[in-house]
C-alpha cells in the first residue's frame, strides 16, 4: 500500500462516506472546492502522520 492509498483509508475510516485518491488530489491541487470536501483535506493534516505526507509529496 502506497502513502497515498494508507493516508486516504486513515481519512475514510471515521467517515460516513469516503474520499477517492483522485478527488484528494484534485482538492489539494484547488481544482476542486466543494465543500464537502474540505472535511476529508482537514482530516488529510490532522489524522495522517506527517512521515506519510513527506513520503507521498517526495516524488511529486
């Protein structure tokens, strides 16, 4: 499992719905803005460890 797949299934976890990588992505880049969105991206910094965050943005 990649840094992205674990930090998406940590944000899921507590969540009614979930979140796909793709629409993460596409919120962090700011093409999407909807509001039910920011929930996941807050939960993105709250709950990942930052150790997977730095993994995940390395080769990006």
């Amino acid at each position: 499992m990649g840094p992205l797949t674990a930090a998406v299934t940590t944000i899921n976890t507590p969540m009614p719905a979930g979140i796909d990588e793709g629409t993460l992505l596409a919120c962090l880049k700011g093409d999407i803005s909807e509001q039910k969105w920011r929930v996941y991206v807050q939960a993105l910094f709250d709950e990942v460890d930052v150790s997977s965050l730095i993994m995940w943005c390395r080769p990006h």
